[in-house]
C-alpha cells in the first residue's frame, strides 16, 4: 500500500466536490479529489447539461413545427435521434474536457477510483490510502425506485432514457417532479404521448400552488395527459411495452414506464456509518456549516438532507473550502436557493410560497401580487402565457418570487437577489427594466405591490 497526504481529500468530483477543490487550492490549500467514475459527475454526464441539451433539442422541434405563425415557412419532419444524441454528447464532452484541463491547471491531484472512508483522516482507495486533514464527503446521488418496483428492461430511469437510440409512441412517466415533467416535455414535443402520474395533488408539487396549476393547463393545451392523487399500484411488462396499474384500477399502457421519483443519498457501503459518521436514511447529517459530527469531515451536495440541486452542491463545495480556511463565510438557507424547472413552459422560483409565507409570518401579515405575462411585450413576441407572483411580508421584505412561462428560469437571478438581500418593493420599483424585455413583468409586479401599478389594477 502507498501513502499520498494533502490537506483536504474530497470524496466525489461532481458539482459539491469540484468546486471544493478548486476553492481550496485558490486559498492556498493541496487537494486530493477522488472520483470513481467521471469527473463532473450526475449532473455533467447524466442531469442538468445532457438533459438541458434535450430540452434544447424539443424547443427546436416545436418551432419548427409553428414557423408559419411567426411569418417563417418551416416543417417538422421529425427527430433524427442519432444527430441529437451528437448534439446533447458533444455539449458533455466539450465541457467534460474543459473541467479536467482547469482540475489540472490548478494543480489538484485527481485520483480515479472507489473510495471508502476508512478513518476520520483516510480515504482508501485500491491499495492506495488518501489522507487529508480535513476530509469532505460529496457522493452525489442515484435515481431511486419504489419499493418492489425493479429496474430492468421497459421499466427505466432517466439514465437509461437518455441513452434511449428511439421516439417512444407512447410513454408513462412516473412522478410529476422535476425529472419527470423535462421528460415528459421532451417526448411530447418529439412526438410521443406521455402521461404523468403522480400521487400528489399537482405536477411539480414543490412549487407554489397558483404555478403548479398553471403547468396543469399548460400541459393538458399541449396534450401531455396527466393522473393526479392516485398512487402507483404495479408495473406489467410485455413484448411490445407495459402495462401500468393504478390504486384505483386505473391502468395505463405505454411502450415505456420511466420512473422519475426523486433521487437518494449514494452512501452505502462507502464506510461512513461505520468511521462513526452520522447516518439518517441514507443522508448524511451535518450543522448548519455542513461539519458532520466527525471533527474534520464534511458533507456537500445531494447526500446533505435538503434540496438536490447541482448549484447548492456547488455552492457547499466552496463553503466548506473556506470554512476549513476561516473564513466564515454566509450561510445560504435552502429556501434562498432558485430552483428552475426546464420543462415547456418553465418554471423558476425563489424563497417562500404563499402558504409556506403565511405558516412563518401569519396568513394576515402577508401580501401577494401576480402579474400575467399577457400584458408583457417580449412575452408576448415569444407567444408564451404564465404569470409572475410576489409574495411579501406586509411592510417588509420580499419573501418569495415563482415564476412560469417560456424562459423564465433566466430571470430568476434577479429575483434571489431581490430575496437573499431582503428587499422592499419600495426599494425595487424606482429600478429600470429594460424595454422589451420579459424581465420588466418583475418590475411591474413590484410597481403594484409598492402601491403604484401602471399596467394592471
């Protein structure tokens, strides 16, 4: 066995890790980062960017399909999966290439293979023992099932539907979380029929209520078919495709079930429970600044009870990097994070919904504006509807901003600014928003709440 010392191992080179080793080497600190598989992690090679390329390749579907309306003489003759498949790869690789030459560049030991946490101090690998002074967990996550519901053959997750070579005619997604509408979405505008089931009341159940129902109706206008509240009861599979059963007897047949149910810590079986570290259904329990109960060992990213999002991970990463140097820096609650969903429509949101508003503050201390895109301009050149909706606290701060409609998501910047910095919206109103631009329906909706609406009543 070998011996490599540093003063941090970083366990984990997607989002959390990388960006962990990265800041601890600008702050004067030496890195080991180890990664079993490829660095950038789920959300480079399998989540946010293949995904997102996707998305990008539906978007392009659909307005070939609507040229006419906007004056262009285009057709839609279908998806060439191969070139898109090329398209969505060459947009990873050429990132995946840019991440190993700055991990290189910057002098970070990079280190290919299966860690295990063998002591507070040791992460082994092979025959190689990695030791740090500080030690920082960034496993990542893995896309989770239901209980009894295996993984195999037409039954996949979204690993395997990224690496599908076909169109599916016909598609259930289970799960109307943020996986499973970007999917959905893609399909439909492919060419499939999709229909979502979901237990819960609404698709995207984490978002503000009024937003939720908003992506309803968008769907049901595109066709994307949905089931609401009944649970998932068992799966069926044949030659040519499933057969889906719900709680109510409801059954659903498709070529494809893609199940789409949220993500789970990837931490078993990685020494942790047993060097003493703290536990809790896979997750690994840490403080506020992300010290887990072993002095010296840290957590960031997905196995961190919370939000799963490639940007918190990546904002732990450097956290922690200059906790170990001193630098105390500013803690980031979960509720102060965007979060953006890149389905057709989109769906961006930062800080509290109204009623997760009124359960902190009170029902009667908190006010709401929502402004609807009809009236915006550059909404309207786009042909997108949806809505902006404010809630804040009755002569006080802005506490949440929910958004949804076609390109939302890149407004939502202003907006966690707007919340982390705790604004008025008397401090926002007298700021210019450029002309036409979806951006100024934020600026309208904080007109109104600041008592001086120009555009709506």
């Amino acid at each position: 066995m070998s011996e490599q010392n540093f003063d941090i191992v970083v366990l984990g080179g997607g989002s959390g890790g990388y960006a962990a080793a990265l800041r601890a080497v600008q702050l004067g600190f030496t890195v080991g980062l180890i990664e079993k598989n490829k660095l950038g992690g789920t959300c480079l090679h399998v989540g946010c960017i293949p995904t997102k390329a996707l998305l990008h390749s539906a978007e392009v579907a659909d307005v070939s399909r609507e040229g006419a309306k906007y004056g262009v003489k285009s057709t839609f003759d279908g998806i060439d999966i191969a070139a898109v498949t090329a398209f969505r790869e060459g947009i990873v690789a050429s990132k995946y290439k840019g991440l190993q030459g700055l991990i290189k560049a910057r002098g970070i030991t990079f280190i290919q293979g299966e860690g295990r946490l063998v002591s507070p101090t040791t992460v082994q690998v092979g025959d190689d023992m990695i030791v740090g002074k500080n030690i920082i967990l960034a496993t990542g996550s893995y896309s989770r099932s239901l209980p009894g519901l295996e993984i195999g053959g037409r039954v996949i997750t979204s690993e395997q539907a990224l690496e599908l070579d076909y169109v599916p005619k016909k598609v259930a997604v289970l799960g109307g979380g943020v996986i499973g509408v970007e999917f959905a979405s893609v399909w439909k505008s492919f060419g499939s029929d999709v229909t979502i089931i979901e237990a819960l009341p609404h698709l995207a159940p984490m978002e503000e209520e009024s937003i939720s129902k908003q992506l309803e109706r968008a769907f049901r206008k595109r066709g994307i078919e949905h089931s609401l509240g009944v649970r998932f009861q068992s799966v069926t599979q044949n030659d040519s495709g499933v057969v889906v059963t719900l709680e109510n007897g409801t059954t659903i047949e498709a070529d494809i079930l893609l199940v789409a149910v949220g993500r789970g810590a990837a931490t078993a079986g990685l020494g942790f429970e047993e060097v003493g570290v703290t536990v809790d259904r896979g997750f690994v329990i840490t403080d506020e600044r992300l010290a887990t109960n072993i002095p010296g060992v840290y957590a960031v990213g997905d196995i961190v009870p919370g939000l799963q999002l490639a940007h918190r991970g990546f904002q732990h990463g450097i956290f922690v990097a200059e906790e170990i140097a001193g630098l105390n820096p500013i803690i980031v609650e979960d509720i102060n994070i965007p979060k953006v969903t890149y389905c057709d429509p989109e769906i961006a949101s930062v800080g509290y919904s109204e009623a997760k508003a009124a359960e902190k503050f009170g029902k009667d201390d908190i006010a709401t504006y929502e402004y609807n895109l009809g009236g915006n301009g550059k909404s309207s050149i786009l042909g997108t509807s949806g809505s902006v909706k404010i809630v804040r606290v009755k002569d006080g701060p802005v506490v949440g901003v929910h958004m949804i409609g076609a390109r939302v998501g890149e407004l939502i910047g202003e907006g966690q600014l707007i919340v982390n910095w705790e604004a008025y919206p008397e401090d926002i109103a007298p700021l210019l928003h450029a002309h036409p631009t979806q951006n100024e329906a934020l600026g309208e909706a904080f007109l109104a709440l600041a008592g001086k609406p120009l555009h709506a009543m």
